[in-house]
C-alpha cells in the first residue's frame, strides 16, 4: 500500500470540479483508492465515487491521505494527486 499526505489549499476544498478530477482519475486503476480524513484520519471515501468525495466534506486547509492498494498502485497514486491538486492549483488565495 502507497499513501501521500496532501493539506487541501484551494479555497472551496474538494468541490465538484475536484471530485470528479480525482475520481476520474481513479477509475482508470484496478487498485482500491481512498482518501482518509478527519481529525485521526478515522473517517474514508472511496475515490471511485464522486459522491463519496463530496461526502467527506472536505475544507480548504484540511489535510487528506490518500492510499492506493493493489497492482497498479503506484501509478494509480501519482495520477489521484495529480489530478487532486491540479484541480484546486487555480484556486489557492
């Protein structure tokens, strides 16, 4: 398992536009991708599911993991936070 910690700057969170990057994004992979937040990282979404995403809640200064697991685990990593922080680079204050 692979994981990366990633402090959310753009100003919304993860909103729709990020959301749908990430989970985009995390289709492509066989692996299990998820994003750990919450105040111990208690609480997951899966990144699959756009849903899922907005669900968590997620504000502008909150620090997310996200984990990937299975064969492509690596790749399917580099691309989920790619596409996470591309998507809130346009927004940062």
């Amino acid at each position: 398992m692979r994981q990366e910690k990633i402090t959310i700057k753009g100003r919304l969170g993860i909103h729709l536009r990020p959301a749908t990057a990430l989970s985009e994004a995390a289709l492509k992979y066989t692996s299990k991708i998820r994003l750990l937040f919450g105040e111990n990282f208690e609480s997951h979404s899966t990144c699959k599911s756009v849903i899922s995403l907005l669900a968590a809640g997620v504000k502008q200064g909150d620090t997310v993991i996200l984990t990937a697991e299975g064969p492509d685990e690596k790749e399917a990593l580099a691309e989920c936070v790619k596409a996470l922080t591309d998507s809130v680079a346009d927004e940062e204050e």
